[in-house]
C-alpha cells in the first residue's frame, strides 16, 4: 500500500541527478573576461588569432585563468576586473593600431566559470539580469523623418524607372519636404502618368496642380502609409539591434519597443559601454555596381581614378575601379541565406530580391553581358568589393555571392545584409552602467531572504511535524533544486523578480506538505492504522492540492502573457515553481515516506506531532 513500483523510484531518481546536473553550473559563478570578436565579414577569429592574443598578454605580463575559442570569439578569463582592463587596453592596441580601420571588437565580459565537462553535456548556469549581473542600458530615439526621407527618395526613383518604361515623358521630378513633384508639358502625358501611378503607388495620394505648360502631379504618404512606414523602420531597427549586439556576447540582451519611436536596449554582462555603442550604432550597406571597363585597371592604391569612378579593394587586395552610380542597394533585398556554390563547393551567400530590383538587375545585366560587376559591402565608411564577378548570363531575382573564405563569413555576410543595415538614424537619449558590484549585492540578498525564509520554514516544520517536518523540508529542498535546474535547462534569465518568485515559490511548496501532513493526523484521529492514514492523508489531500496550484497556475499564466519584462520574469518563475511544487510535494515526499515506513510490516506509530493516537471513531 505504501510502496512505489520500481519505475517511479527510478522517475525520482532521475529527476533528481538532473536537477543536480544542471543546477550545479550556477555555483561555479563568472570571471571577468575579455572577447574578442570579429568586427565585419573581413576579420578572421581562429586559432592564429587566438595565438597572437596570448602573445600580447605573456608580453605585458597579464596572466589569464583561462582562454578559450568558440563560435562566438576568443574569451579570455581573469582573476580580477584590473587585470582584465589592463588586458583590454594592451589587446586592443595589438589588434586595431591607431589610425587604421579598427577590425575587432575587444570587449569586457562577465562570463560563467563552469567546467568543460558540464558544458559538454549542456548544463550551463542561469542567465542573469541587467540589475543582478550588471550590464549597459541604453533608450534610443529612431530619426523617423529620415525614415520617411528615405522611403520618398525611394519612392521618386521608383517612379522615374516605372515612368521610362511605360515610355511616358516628363519634365522633372523634384522632392519638397514630404512631396513629390511631377512635372509635365501637357495634359494628355499627365493624364497618362496619373493613371499609371495611381495602380502602381497606392500608398499615395496624388493630386493634380499647374496650368498650361506647367503641369504637375503633386503625391503625399498617405496617413495609413506614414503609420505603416514608422512602425517597419522600428521593427527593422529592432531586428538589425538584435543580430548585431551578439556581437558583444550579451546573453539575454533585452531590445523592446518604448513608445511610437524609442528603443530599449539593455545588455546583462557588458561592461564596456563605449564598445557597445559602437557596436549598436554599426551601419552596414550593400550596393551593386559596374567594374569600369573604358580605362585600364589601377597598378597601385594610389592611382586617381577616373572622372565618375571610385576605387575600390578586392578580397585580395587588388584595387580595381568601380562606376560612382550605383545599380542597386541593400534595400532590395528580401532573404540572404548562407550556401555552398554547387559548381566549386565554395561558401556563398544566396540573394533573393524584390520585384523593383528583379527588375533592375535583370535589365543591367542583360546589356552589360562579359562585363564585370562588383558586389561592395560598406560598413563605417570602409568600401570592400567582397565579389567581382563577370556577368555570364542575365540575372533575375535571385543570385550568388562568391567568393568568400569560409562558412562562418558566410553567414556573417547573410546576417548582415538580412538585417545588418538600419532603416532610421537613431540617437542614444538615455545612458546608464548598472555595475557588476550593484549586481552582487543584489544577488547576494535575494539569496539571504530565500535561506533565511527556508531556514525559518525548516525550523517550525521540524519542530511541529518531527520526521514528517524533516521530510517535508527535503522535499522542500529538492523543490528549490529542481527549479534552479530547470531555469538552467531552460537557459532563463533569472532578475530579482524572478528570485522573488523563488521565495515565493518556496512558501508555497511547504503549503502542500502542510496540507498532506495535517490529513494524515486526521487520518490518525478518525482511528485509522499508520499506514491507512499515509495512504489516505496523500490520496485526499492531493486534489485540494491540485486545485490550489492550478488556480495560482492561471494567474501567473495571464502575468505572463499580459505582462511585460520584470512580470513576465516572474511569471516564468511562478509558473515553474508550481511545477515542480507539485512534483517534489506529492511525488518526492511520499517517496521518502515509502523508503522509511513502506518496508515495515507493522508500524505502530507515526512521527507527526501531537495526535490522540487512541480515538475511535463516534
């Protein structure tokens, strides 16, 4: 009766080496480093970076604990934050001398100390928050008139192409503001142009002004259009914020809209603000254009180029002139996705684009035949041609880019031209550096109020219910073992919300214990057998448990999907808390009952507190 079947043991077991397993990473704690990273598609991070960085710091006499090469750079532990500021400075200078384009990002970094081992296995500690683990806060305001700018120009160049093709005449087209000017010789062109424009710019409300010879079609956004326009800038500055501060090594970075056109960007473990800020304001464009064939290539860097060129460096080093107009932008493209070049098993990068630039690739390509086109990526004022190519056939809507020394730059390149380019200027209106000491001191008395709770809990709980009181405390425990390890698995962000939802979560698993041990003397009173009543007391007293939990259960599933940043912290918390509540209370508890009394053939009394073992039922 009060034996579990051998599968459910082995359940407990199990849940509980997991639980073990993954929450042991979060007693290692995080070392100050620093991490390197590539800054670009151009710079290289491997194994002979990796040597050259251990050069500089055995130079300056920095040891490290600790280096380390992976995916996402080289990171290089220290025992003290003024070793790593010291190795900051010195790596810093070896890497990107003065007044040459910087080519790596050197930042300082909080990151976890735990074992090889444990990460092999995939336990890894806790993310932490921006007011636990310190970290940069920034709020930036999006420049939405330059967003609407930029959308107009694209708009009067879209039209002046739509126009030539219908093959309608035009005088001039002129932006003013949020106008666009169309001027016309006579009515019957105008008219044309109108109905043209009118199926083709529905976001536009157009507008006929002049007389006689100078006639014109005045188009302005339309209201549901400028709206339309402000909200995907934002989104598009969102998205292009969240590849890019990967960058950093930020876990969890926080990047939230605040308002119709500020951002929130706040990233835990950064303490280097002026390197996250010019990682957050990086600007990286695309643009196509032709290889100047009507004059002899440049012999050096150092040649002048041509009226209408500009010269340009290959991958390779080799200067080569490229026409100033331009055929196409980043703007056109809708996908970019990493690949291999089915021809020479290279890494390449695919392109899919729009109608408007289908449009315009296929026509230049198609009169520019044995020609060579050059493919420029511009990132903070540096031009690199990272693909000249001769163009063997006419080209559509979706093409390859060649050329590129290995996977990773691949992908890099494909992330930064999916969203690599922001839609609007934006400037920092708001700064702030929460410390990593704040952090600690935050941590350190979140953990003394769940100790200090629990170890209040562990007392009464012994002292009123004796063994029973000790097994619930255990149960309790592992309770608190099991959340911590499944925030881990879950790879959670834990803040001090979410530690508040850890001492919550510990009153209220005892509630359960509570509950079952207050049923079993019941039990006990009515006159039942010890055993009888463990059987009873954990029977009955489940479904009040269950109700209780699940009702709490609901709220915090509508904090979360109502609430925002620290709620939802403490929503996930809630919500797991029960979880795993419910499991240790019920499951683990009577498991620890079964182990002491369920092998005993006859138990003549059970240690629970106070109760009139003797009481026959009236």
């Amino acid at each position: 009766m009060n034996k579990y079947p051998l599968w459910k043991n082995v359940l407990v077991a199990l849940a509980l080496a997991l639980g073990l397993l993954y929450t042991l990473p979060n007693f290692y704690g995080q070392s100050p480093a620093v991490q390197i990273s590539a800054q670009g598609v151009t710079a290289k991070v491997d194994g002979a970076l990796e040597a050259r960085v251990e050069q500089v710091l055995h130079d300056a006499s920095l040891a490290y604990t600790r280096m380390t090469l992976d995916d996402s750079g080289i990171k290089v532990r220290f025992a003290d934050t003024d070793l790593q500021l010291k190795a900051r400075d010195a790596v810093d200078r070896a890497l990107n001398p003065e007044g040459q384009q910087p080519g790596y990002v050197v930042a300082l970094n909080l990151v976890p100390n735990s074992p090889h081992w444990l990460s092999s296995l995939g336990a890894l500690p806790m993310y932490l928050g921006l007011d636990l683990s310190g970290g940069v806060h920034f709020l930036l305001q999006v420049d939405m008139k330059a967003a609407l700018s930029k959308r107009l120009d694209g708009y009067a160049s879209e039209m002046r192409g739509t126009l030539r093709d219908k093959r309608i005449y035009y005088d001039g087209i002129s932006r003013d503001g949020s106008r666009i000017t169309l001027h016309f010789h006579d009515q019957a062109t105008r008219t044309a142009a109108q109905q043209v424009l009118d199926a083709d710019y529905r976001d536009l409300l157009l507008k006929d002004e002049g007389s006689g010879n100078d006639l014109a079609i005045t188009a302005t956004l339309k209201q549901e259009a400028l709206v339309t326009i402000q909200d995907q800038a934002l989104k598009q500055n969102i998205l292009a914020l969240r590849n890019r501060v990967n960058e950093l090594g930020a876990k969890e970075p926080i990047i939230q809209q605040q308002g119709a056109d500020r951002i929130i960007v706040q990233l835990p473990g950064v303490q280097d603000t002026a390197k996250a800020k010019d990682i957050i304001g990086r600007t990286a464009t695309l643009e196509i254009r032709l290889v100047d064939e009507d004059h002899p290539g440049p012999s050096s860097v150092r040649d002048t180029p041509p009226f209408g060129d500009d010269l340009v460096l290959e991958r390779n080093g080799l200067p080569v002139f490229v026409k100033k107009q331009v055929v196409l932008t980043g703007d056109v493209i809708t996908d970019a996705g990493a690949g291999f070049d089915s021809q020479t098993n290279r890494p390449s990068v695919n392109i899919s684009m729009d109608s408007k630039g289908a449009r315009v690739i296929r026509d230049v390509s198609r009169e520019n035949l044995k020609k060579r086109m050059a493919i420029l990526l511009i990132e903070k004022g540096k031009t690199e041609a990272i693909s000249v190519a001769t163009i063997q056939d006419e080209l559509g809507a979706r093409f390859q880019i060649t050329g590129l020394r290995s996977p990773k730059e691949a992908n890099d390149l494909a992330l930064l031209l999916r969203a690599g380019a922001l839609a609007a200027p934006m400037d920092f209106i708001e700064e702030r550096t929460v410390g990593p000491s704040l952090g600690a001191e935050n941590i350190a008395r979140g953990f003394h109020s769940t100790w200090i709770g629990f170890a209040a809990i562990a007392v009464f709980m012994t002292a009123y219910y004796l063994l029973f009181g000790a097994i619930s405390v255990a149960s309790l425990a592992i309770n608190v073992l099991l959340l911590v390890g499944l925030l881990s698995l879950l790879q959670a962000t834990l803040t001090l919300p979410g530690m508040a939802g850890i001492a919550l979560t510990v009153g209220m698993a005892i509630d359960a214990n509570v509950l079952i041990n207050e049923r079993i003397r019941e039990e006990l009173r009515n006159g039942n057998s010890p055993g009888a009543a463990i059987h009873a007391g954990y029977d009955r007293a489940f479904g009040t448990i269950l109700d209780s939990n699940v009702t709490t259960g609901i709220a915090g599933i509508a904090l979360f999907a109502f609430g925002s940043g620290p709620v939802k912290g403490f929503a996930v918390v809630l919500v797991l808390g029960i979880i795993t509540s419910m499991f240790s209370a019920v499951i683990v508890s009577r498991s620890l009952v079964n182990l002491i009394y369920g092998s005993r053939r006859k138990i003549e009394k059970l240690s629970i507190g106070n109760v009139d073992w003797h009481q026959k039922p009236r």
